[in-house]
C-alpha cells in the first residue's frame, strides 16, 4: 500500500529535515511552479522567472531549520508569496539600473505598469496560481480510485469542456451516467483540496 500523501504541516516539519528528498521533492512540486508562474506574470522571462524560482527555493532551503510554523502567523504561502514578491521587487529595480537589450522595446513600461500591493497578503494571481497548483496535485491524488471510464467522463466534460452527449458516445456511456461520473469526481477533488489546505492552514 501506498504511504499517504505529506500534508502541507507535515511537509514544512520534514524540509527541515535537508536529507529527505521526498519531501523536497513534494515541496517543489507543489510550491516551484507557484513561484515561476507568478513570475512570468509580473513580466519575467522564462530564463529570468526560472532563475528566479531557483532563487526563492535556496531561500526557503537556507532558512528550512527555522521554519517553526505558526498559524497565529500568517500562513507558509503567505510567507513565500512575500519573500517571491521581494525577489521580484529587487529583481525589476536591478534591471532598471542596468538597461540591457531585451528584444523588446516596451517591456519596461509593461514591468512598471504592474500594480503596487498591499502588504496584507498573497494577491489573487498568487492565489489562482496555488489553486491550479493544489487541484493537479489533488488530481493525481484521486486519479487512482476512479475506474478509468469514470476519470474519462471527467476529464471529457470538466477539463476538455466537451459536452456529456460527446463524451459519453466515446466511453459507451449515456450522458446521465457521464454527469454522475463528472459529479462523483469533482466532489471527491474538493474533498482532496480542502483537506490539503486545512492541513496548511
């Protein structure tokens, strides 16, 4: 039987620990493509949000043994959204000062059109992004407990956006059937999501 998937505390308990790669590895799953998108929204290039999120992670990597984590806090995203926005920040005033051809002529003024913040948290991009991050991993948490046809009828409907009529010719299914299918599976991946956000929260 399969070990149960590292709950959000358990998993900020174990990165402590810089020898165990399983929880590294979860962590950059879940966390680095939170990072990089966010980003390559805010303007970077690929190699420049890539280098970027490389930086964010030595960051938490250096600071993992102290990470003592406290609700009363403020969340662990809530902090990692203001260490990548600081990231940011200093890394679009480093390219201010020092002009370098770019390719394009208006990407300055797209990075200074990006809107200022408030300091009282992750904004709703960070937000959306964690969100995508948090359901693929709930995906491929569940994925396994569905017949094939069931995740098909799902996946046809919810993700492809094809309608039940379509999907269910494919899958020999009738369209009612697809939509219990489509059901059964979108409740159990709000089961997964919310589960994994009250074990970080």
């Amino acid at each position: 039987m399969a070990e149960p998937p590292l709950t959000r505390v358990t998993l900020l308990t174990r990165i402590r620990d810089g020898r165990d790669a399983d929880a590294w590895r979860e962590f950059v799953q879940v966390y680095g493509p939170v990072v990089y998108r966010f980003a390559r929204n805010r303007g970077l290039q690929d190699a420049d949000a890539a280098d970027l999120m490389q930086d964010v992670l030595r960051s938490v990597a250096r600071h993992a043994d102290r990470l003592d984590y406290d609700p009363k806090k403020g969340t662990f995203r809530g902090w990692l959204y203001t260490v990548t926005r600081n990231k940011i920040y200093n890394f679009l005033s480093a390219q201010k000062n020092r002009p370098r051809g770019s390719g394009d002529a208006d990407a300055h003024e797209r990075l200074d059109a990006t809107p200022a913040r408030d300091e009282d948290g992750p904004d709703e991009e960070w937000e959306r992004e964690y969100q995508r991050r948090l359901s693929a991993r709930a995906m491929d948490r569940v994925k396994g407990e569905f017949q094939p046809a069931t995740w098909q009828a799902f996946w046809g409907t919810a993700v492809d956006g094809k309608p039940a009529a379509e999907v269910g010719a494919a899958l020999k299914m009738s369209p009612g059937a697809v939509y219990v299918a489509k059901s059964r599976v979108l409740a159990r991946l709000r089961d997964e999501v919310r589960k994994m956000m009250d074990a970080e929260e």
